[in-house]
C-alpha cells in the first residue's frame, strides 16, 4: 500500500474497524476462555465433593467422572475460542471425532475394562475385603481400580483380574452376608447307635460359642454308605468365623466319638475264596 492511501481517510477507517474488530475478538476470546477454565474447574471441583460424600462412589471413579467432565467443557472452550478468530472448526470437530473413533477401536479391550470398572465401583458386587470366587479365581479383594481387580490367594498370592472378565462372569461373593451355614458330613459305623452320635455332635457343636443358636444345629442321615452311615450337619455361624468353626469341629467331634466308643469306618475289603 502507498503512503498517500494510507492517508485516506477511507483506508483509516477501515484499518481502525480491522483493530477493533481484531481487538474485540481477542478480548472476546480471552474472556470465553477464563470464564471457561473457571467453569471446568468448579463443576470438577463440584462433581469430586459430591462424588466424595456418597459412599457408594469409589475415590478413583469420582477423579475420573471430574476429570472427563473438566476436559469436556475445556474442548467447548477451545472449539469457541478458535471460532472467534474465524477458524473453521466443522472440519476440526470431524477430525477429532476421527481420531476418537480410531483410538476406540484400537483400545476395544481397555475400554471394555474401563467400562465394566465403574459398573463395578457403582454396583458395588464386592468391597474392599471380601473374599471373592471371580473369574473362576478366589481371594480377598485387594484393589479395584478402573481396569483391574487386585486378588490375594489364601497363601499370599497377587492375582489381577480385568474388569472386564470380573464383570462378564459369575461373581460369588463369600462376605456379603452377615452369616454362614456350616455343612458337615460325619461318617459312623453300622454296628454305632444312630440316635446317640447325632446327640453327641449336637451337644459338640454347641460348645462353641460362634455356633449360633438361632438357628440351632441340624442333624439327619444323609446316606447309607457302603461301610458307613453318613449324618449331614449344618450350623450357622458369622461370615468371618467359617473356617474355624469347620476345623474346630472336625476335631472336637472326633475327640468325642473317639470318648465314647463311637468308630469313624473305613473302606473295607472282603475276599471270596472258593473251593475247587
């Protein structure tokens, strides 16, 4: 542009409606982008306090919901931002939505992990110590984080599970409840008195103080074996007092048989001989 055109007053005017223009846009832009940011960081802020006072909501899944919210309003932001200076933003909406697309089919996997993680921190089939049958592997839960839960084997073995493979198969969950029942199966010989082993493990089993008396212990023949007669026993005791309620009693009730005379059988083998 010539010095003379730029003394036109046409060409000052319209030079001076450029700036303001220009200047009003990166104003305009700046003050979308901090109200913005101010926007993403309380509703994240909002959202992780609310999250924090349900307890039904893990820690890690109230971080990630603030998290993918924050992130969501800050790419409005920038897609407004942009807008203002006149970039085209349909082809760049497109292209972040490619992107996304492909992303999602390459991390299928994780993502079902990922999904199937806050189905588990928000329907809760299990907690942090209960002992667990998932995935065909048993444990107490150590971890449940967004893509993996963490197991720990009666003998002290580190098992990780995924998410998606917990959440797609049959979950038992041996600490749910509050009680237990207790089967057992005590074995006696023919030549025993029925009615007298079953008082005598009754009267056992009662001795223990984690023995619940509502309701009270259970006994009945079961089968007649082929060198025994099965009693089934059942009592019901706390979740946490399972296990040694079962080995206690197998102990105590075979200290009593063995005080009053009653034999536990064992397979027997009878040999034929004929003459001849």
């Amino acid at each position: 542009m010539k010095p003379e055109e730029l003394l036109n007053p046409e060409t000052i005017s319209s030079l001076l409606e450029r700036g303001i223009n220009m200047g009003s846009n990166v104003l305009l832009a700046a003050a979308i982008f901090i109200i913005g940011l101010m926007i993403a960081g309380s509703v994240r802020k909002v959202i992780r306090s609310s999250a924090e006072k349900t307890r039904r909501i893990d820690p890690t899944l109230s971080s990630f919901f603030s998290h993918v919210a924050y992130y969501v309003i800050m790419a409005v932001v920038l897609i407004s931002v942009l807008d203002r200076f006149g970039v085209e933003t349909t082809s760049l909406v497109a292209a972040l939505g490619a992107a996304t697309l492909a992303i999602g089919l390459a991390l299928q996997g994780t993502l079902s992990n990922l999904a199937a993680g806050v189905m588990l921190v928000l329907f809760r089939p299990y907690r942090l110590g209960d002992f667990v049958e998932i995935a065909g592997q048993s444990g107490t839960v150590k971890d449940i984080s967004l893509f993996t839960t963490i197991l720990a084997t009666g003998d002290n073995k580190k098992i990780i599970v995924p998410n998606g493979s917990a959440w797609g198969d049959i979950i038992t969950n041996y600490s749910a409840n509050g009680t237990r029942r207790v089967d057992f199966v005590f074995s006696i010989d023919y030549e025993d008195d029925i009615a007298t082993a079953m008082k005598l493990i009754e009267e056992t089993l009662r001795q223990d103080d984690r023995v619940h008396k509502n309701p009270d212990v259970f006994t009945g023949v079961t089968a007649h074996g082929d060198s025994s007669v099965d009693i089934v026993t059942r009592v019901w005791c706390a979740s946490g007092d399972y296990w040694g309620v079962y080995f206690d009693a197998m102990k105590n009730v075979k200290e009593a048989f063995d005080a009053k005379g009653i034999s536990i059988p064992y397979p027997h083998q009878v040999n034929v001989s004929r003459k001849g």
